[in-house]
C-alpha cells in the first residue's frame, strides 16, 4: 500500500471512530491489518482496535487486541503497545496485572536505564493504585 493511501486510510477510521461509527471504525480497523503495511503499523492498528472494542464495551476483545499489537511490535525490540496495554490494565482497574508487563520489560537488553528507570516509577504508581482499590 502507498504510504498516503495509508495515512488516509487510517485516518478514515479513526474519524468513524471519534464519530461513534464503531462498527465501521472497527471493519476500516481490520482491513488495515490485512493489507500489506508494516508489521509496526499493524501493531499500532491493533491498538486502534483496540480503544474501539473498549468503546464498544468489549473488554476481553480490547485487550486481545492490544496482545496482537504486541506480538507485532515484539520481534523488533519495541514495546510501545506492551506499554499501552499497562496503561489500558490500569485504566480498567487491574492496575496490578500491568506491573509484570513493565517488570518483563525492565529485563530486556535493548530498553535503557533512564527507560527502566521511568518504568519502575510506573511500577510504582501502579502499585500505590493498586493498593488503593484494595482498601
């Protein structure tokens, strides 16, 4: 796919979806993970998805997504969507089911100190979230 066909394509879908067209938002969704973009690109189309299965309610189907999203982004070293399904867990209420996302990525080689660093601050906060639903 042409890179503006791309651009346009997404942003079609992501107009569908900021309109309430959730069932349209999430077909445009799809197709772009179907065509032949970057392994990177459909990661962050899954994340897409995503936000709208959340919107539609549909919990278990948001964060199936966002694991497609990070098995995409995985074998590049990246772990921008594992850090957005830390965030959507934490969102939900289940911020003790996002600490041992950071926690996984704090021991892989290719993320740097001031990254760890800034992940175990997120551990943190999630932690004192955490014990605040607890109570």
């Amino acid at each position: 796919m042409e890179y503006q066909e791309y651009v346009n394509r997404s942003q079609q879908a992501s107009r569908l979806s900021q309109s309430g067209r959730l069932k349209e938002a999430e077909d445009a969704f799809y197709q772009l993970i179907l065509s032949d973009i970057s392994d990177l690109d459909k990661a962050a189309t899954c994340v897409d998805l995503a936000t709208v299965y959340d919107r539609m309610g549909k919990t278990d189907e948001a964060l199936a997504w966002y694991d497609k999203g990070v098995a995409y982004e995985q074998m590049y070293c990246r772990y921008e969507m594992a850090e957005k399904r830390a965030q959507y867990l934490s969102l939900i209420g289940r911020s003790k089911d996002a600490v041992p996302i950071y926690e996984a990525l704090i021991k892989q080689p290719f993320v740097s100190e001031a990254e760890k660093e800034r992940m175990r601050k997120s551990i943190q906060t999630l932690l004192g979230k955490a014990m605040r639903q607890w109570q």
